[in-house]
C-alpha cells in the first residue's frame, strides 16, 4: 500500500524496529494513513550518513515501523541497514516496484496471492488423481515467498497434495520447478500452507503455478471467463473474454511428486476453472 504525504522522523538507528517520533512539516502519521498490522512501502534515509534502504512494512504499534522485507539499500543487499544516525521514513515508489493489491484475504500475519488473473470469482475443481496442472501465473513486484497453499472446498480422506511454482520455459511453457511444498493435508474449508525453508525471492513476471494430487479432492478455483493462457501468446476467443486454457500432465498412476521438468499439455477447459494456488510473503 501507499499513501500521499506520509514522512516521520525517528529516534532510533541499528537494524531493529523504528521507533517514530511524528510527522514533518505538512506531513501525516504512517498511523493516520495506514493503521496498525498493514503492510506498506517505506524508505528510510539517513542522509547525514549516506545510508538507505526501501521495504515492505507494517505498524506493530502506532509508532513502531517494523522492517518486515527489505528490498533494496545503500549497501547493495536486501539486509536491514544498521542505520548509524536516525533516518526520516516515508512512504514512496522504489525502482524495485511496489507490491500491487493482494487479492487474497490476509491470514495470521501473511498477505497472500492467487494465481488467478481478472475479477476474483469463486469456483469449485475437482481435482484428477495423480495429474498435474499448471496455470499462468503474474507476479507484479519484488518479494520473497515464504509460504505456498491451496484453499479447499472439500477432501477425499488420506488424500495428499503438493503445490509448487515453476518459471517459463521454451515457447513459454512451464520451466524449472522454483518451489515446492512438500506433502498437504487437505482440509475441508480451509487454506493449507506450507513454509518454504528457504524463502525465494520472486522478480516481477510470468510463471506458473502448479499442483498435483493422489485423490478428487475439490479445491478452490476461478472462473473460467477470466484465466489466461500461455504468457507468450494471447488466443482471443468469443465474447471478447480472457482466453480459457491452462495446461496439464498425467503422471501415472501412485503419489508423485511435482515433475522438475514438465512436459505439459495445453487443453481448453471451457466449463472447467483452474485450481487456484496462494504464495505468501
């Protein structure tokens, strides 16, 4: 999130927490504009001593900036800067980009994103045992990914499923597997998620999502009105809607993990909907 107009001094240095000490001349508060535990953009600088860094961050407190995710700073790295004289913070655009709204709900302390793409329409899909599927996916900023899931709507007991991230490959189908979660436990009416132990930091542009599991459990998914295909090409069909594809593989029959290197096929899915995978930062 941003704000117009949002500039405060501090009193704190190091590397921890900010502590703010209100607004500037003609300023407000990051509490008045965006209240507590609301991730925003910030940038910290401390000209006396050249230093600086630009992030993601949220209020614990109205006047305590916490540095969730550094994005850039003087030092080149995406480290906390150990400020050594106290900074002003605003808030700002950065070259690194600015995280676009997220169209999931926020849970617990994680903000997540869905793989769909258009209006965000609830449906259901019922899920092929031991094939895998593979949706488009934009991501639209700098972050890292420290968690992946999948919303269920209902379960098949002792059924298992994984969920993982890919980049784009020749003639831009699926790639290199990115990110995987390891086994799921499906839970009617629930978002299941698994921490990443390495968290990855994800560039702005296209990949694609992906899932497989050993039983028809029914998952959350979009629309079909409003999914994309292949990012290197865009097939228009009636109705001026979005193009309705995505792309799967049979795996066999037994539990598989996710392929590293997939061989996909693209199928038109007109009254079908693509499941829908959550990263979380």
């Amino acid at each position: 999130m941003i704000a117009n107009r949002v500039q405060e001094t501090t009193t704190s240095t190091g590397t921890g927490n900010l502590t703010l000490a209100g607004a500037v001349a003609n300023h407000q508060t990051f509490n008045s504009a965006f209240g507590t535990n609301r991730r925003f953009v910030y940038w910290a600088v401390n000209d006396t001593d050249n230093q600086w860094e630009t992030g993601i961050g949220y209020l614990s407190a109205a006047t305590t900036l916490v540095r969730e995710t550094v994005l850039d700073n003087s030092a080149g790295t995406t480290a906390a800067i150990n400020f050594t004289s106290t900074p002003d913070v605003f808030c700002g655009l950065g070259q690194s980009g600015i995280v676009t709204p997220f169209v999931s709900a926020a849970i617990g302390d994680g903000l997540f994103k869905s793989s769909h793409l258009g209006f965000h329409l609830d449906k259901n899909h019922t899920l092929t045992a031991d094939q895998a599927y593979y949706m488009p996916y934009k991501w639209e900023c700098i972050n890292k990914i420290t968690e992946i899931g999948v919303s269920f709507h209902s379960t098949v007991a002792g059924t298992k499923l994984r969920c993982g991230l890919y980049d784009i490959g020749a003639n831009g189908n699926p790639g290199n597997l990115l990110i995987e979660s390891g086994d799921l436990t499906p839970v009617a009416n629930a978002i299941v998620t698994a921490s990443l132990g390495t968290p990855l930091r994800l560039q702005p542009g296209w990949y694609y999502a992906a899932l497989i599991c050993d039983g028809a459990s029914i998952v959350m998914a979009d629309n079909e009105i409003y999914t994309a295909t292949n990012p290197l090409g865009v097939r228009a069909i009636a109705g001026n809607q979005w193009m309705r594809q995505y792309s799967y593989e049979a795996i066999g029959s037994g539990w598989s993990s996710l392929p590293a290197s997939p061989s996909p096929t693209f199928s038109p899915h007109n009254n079908l909907s693509p499941p829908r995978i959550l990263l979380g930062v």
